[in-house]
C-alpha cells in the first residue's frame, strides 16, 4: 500500500547496513556464475526464516531485519539491514548456516577459474541515531520495509531532528 503521508522508519538502534554484488565477467563460464547466483537467494530465505522463527520465539533473533534486491546491467546487488555488525560476522561464521559453505564452495570454484565472477561487498556501521528516512507516497521501502513505517512527527519533522544531531 502506498503512503501519501510523510513516513519515515521506525528503528531507533544501531543499525548494520551490507551491501554485497555479484558480476559475471565470463558469461560463457555458467559453470562459474550459476552457483554464485543460486547461493543468494538460500542466504535471504534461511535468513527471514531465522527472523520468523525468532519472532514467534522458537530461535534466538538473528539480528537481521530485511533486504532489497537492487539490478543494473552487470549484476545483482543485495541491500541487507541487520542490528549490528556483530550479528553478519556471527550469521557468516557460522558453518550451520548458508554463507560459510557458499563462501568456501566460491572460492573453491574462482581457483579454478580465476576472474570469471567478481564478488564484492561493503558494510557500513551506523550508531543509534545515526540513521534517518523520508519517504512520501511509497510503499515500505528499504529501511522502512526492514523495521517499522511510523509517521514522520514520531522521530521529527526534520532530517536534523530524526538524527539526533
């Protein structure tokens, strides 16, 4: 449902914001891309089940909040929101879960053929009340669709107001 009011999201915390991307450069090489690209969307589907389960309290919280899928012509770039850095190193660490295995079978694979996928990513730690959004006539988006849409005057009127500076 798109919202005509002033929105913005509802986390207040710190806040963990990764960006990984994927880029074929061989695209002959399918042996190469095709698991790379698989392995993404296990990671995203274990990770909301991890969230669900937490949330009727049958797990320990994974700390990870949601995730936008972003596209350009030379790949794929995945936005994950997390609470902390601490809670990706301990999902990524971890060999009971999706990404160390995937990380190690890429890697394995690249040896083999170095330079046909490149794989990239950059992950940003943002202090509670370092963090702030607006969105006008969207639907929950990015880090709203992550947390919470709450009306703008909850956190601020300003962009000043909502970062606490």
């Amino acid at each position: 449902m798109t919202k005509q009011e002033r929105v913005t999201h509802g986390h207040r915390g710190e806040l963990a914001i990764f960006l990984i991307g994927r880029r074929v450069n061989r695209w002959w090489r399918v042996d190469q891309w095709l698991p790379a690209a698989a392995a993404m969307p296990r990671m995203i589907r274990e990770l909301y089940a991890a969230k669900a389960a937490a949330e009727r309290g049958e797990r320990e919280d994974p700390g990870f909040l949601g995730h936008r899928l972003l596209l350009d012509g030379r790949g794929p770039t995945v936005v994950q929101y997390w609470c902390t850095v601490g809670d990706i190193n301990s999902y990524a660490g971890s060999a009971d879960h999706e990404h160390r295995p995937a990380w190690t079978a890429f890697n394995a694979r690249a040896r083999r053929a170095p330079g046909a996928v490149g794989i990239w990513h950059e992950l940003v730690a943002v202090p509670a009340g370092g963090h702030e959004s607006i969105y006008v006539s969207m639907p929950p988006t990015g880090l709203a669709a992550a947390t919470a849409v709450v009306p703008v005057a909850r956190r601020g009127e300003s962009a000043r107001e909502r970062l606490a500076i």
